[in-house]
C-alpha cells in the first residue's frame, strides 16, 4: 500500500501529471520572453491517506508550512544541469503550503524565460525541484539509487514539445510510449485511476498575439484566440494519448 500511496503522491507534483487537478501556465510576450508556472492542489490526497491507514507515514510532516522557496542557493548544489539549466533554476521559485492537520498541501513552481526555446528546460527543472522538495521525507527513502532527490516518471517523457517563434507543436514519442507497459511508475498509476481517482491536468498557454492556426483533439481557444487550453485526465493517457497532441501558430 504504501508504493501505491507514495505512487499518488508523487504523482501529483510532477511534469503536470495531476492528481485532482494540476496546471501548467505559460505566458510569452511579443519579444519571445515570459514566464511558466506548475501549480499542484494536493490537499484532498492528504485526507484520502489518512483514510487509507497511512496516517503514521505522514506523521512526521504535521506541521504547518507556508514558504517561498528561492532556487538561487540550492541550484548550485543540484548535479547534472547544463549551464543553461542552472541559469535557469536560479531565477526561479517554489512556493510550498503544507498543513497537513487541516489536510491542505498545494505545491507551486515559477520560471521566467528569455526565449520560448527554454520551456522545455522549465518543465524537466519542475520534476528536478520536486525531487529536491521530497528528499528526505517520510516514505521517500530508497526511492533514488543514488540516495539524492527522488526521480520518477512524467507524462512529458513521452511527448516532445517544440517551441519556436511563432509555433508550438507536441507530438507523441511513438517509439517510446509503446513500451510504457514496462514503466513501473505508471503502472502504478494505471492502478490507482482503476480505482476511480478523478485526475485532470490543464496547460494554458497565453499567446502575445491572436493564434492563426490550432489543432488538437483536446484543445480549447479563447474568444480573442490568445488563450489556448488543453484539458486531459490519466485516462486519457492510457486510452487516446492523442489528447495531449497539439499544434499552434501565432
């Protein structure tokens, strides 16, 4: 039981793989700068633990936290970033609010970018800064090789997303995602959705200008077509990952 709790947990904060509801929010201006936040609303899994007899795993994080986390200091002690990455990590923060007595756990991440070319470096850094926020915790232990920050598993893996000026195109890594059936982490996770979880993920990208061309099965454009919004669930990566495919102009 306690895999599978420490399954849903994670998979909660990490590469928008959501757990109740998680987001993505990226923000580009004119001159291709902007910034990209990750937000993970964790609260109800505090209580469905509890219920599920893992209330001493928890124990020991009972006190009440409401921080701002800068990345400058720890970015430098993170092994295997390129100098791009940890440039990158640097400028951003994490925003941790934990009560778990009040069952609320809400996890936030914000990177500014000077290029569209960076996001896809935001999105591996938020699973890196996950790791970080976890080490040490209770029920993580034994869950890197190498007794540093966890790593696990993300939806994004398995997509490739290319920005440009002008364009963003996600596509499915074919290749890769026909042997998901060996990934253990999502395994997991194929059990707990069969368990009826409720888990929706949103990417909202603001354009800085109205959008020429969107396709994509899931996808959602705002009336001034400067607003798109992807809405999947873990369903939808199991049955039509299609659903996380789009491409944009602009």
């Amino acid at each position: 039981m306690k895999k599978l709790l420490f399954a849903l947990l994670t998979a909660c904060t990490l590469s928008l793989v959501g757990c109740l509801e998680s987001t993505q929010e990226v923000t580009i201006k004119e001159d291709g700068s902007g910034t990209v936040s990750y937000t993970s609303d964790m609260s109800a899994l505090v209580g469905m633990i509890k219920q599920m007899g893992g209330a001493e795993d928890i124990k020991e994080s009972e006190q009440a936290l409401d921080s701002t986390i800068s990345m400058d200091q720890i970015a430098d002690s993170i092994p295997n970033l390129t100098d791009n990455e940890r440039a990158l990590m640097k400028k951003s923060e994490m925003r941790i609010n934990m009560d778990m007595n009040k069952e609320k756990l809400l996890l936030k991440m914000h990177f500014p970018f000077n290029n569209v070319s960076a996001i896809e470096d935001c999105n591996r850094l938020s699973g890196i800064m996950v790791g970080e926020a976890l080490k040490g915790q209770p029920g993580m232990e034994g869950m890197s090789e190498d007794g540093g920050s966890p790593q696990f598993s993300s939806f994004e893996e398995y997509f490739k997303t290319v920005y440009t000026n002008g364009r963003i195109e996600k596509t499915l890594i074919k290749e890769k995602y026909e042997k998901v059936g060996e990934d253990e982490f999502f395994n997991s996770m194929k059990e707990s959705s069969g368990m009826g979880l409720a888990m929706k993920a949103n990417y909202i990208i603001n354009l800085p200008r109205p959008a020429s061309k969107v396709e994509g099965k899931g996808i959602t454009l705002s009336e001034d077509k400067k607003k798109v919004t992807i809405a999947v669930d873990m369903d939808d990566f199991f049955d039509e990952p299609a659903k996380f495919e789009y491409l944009i102009e602009y």
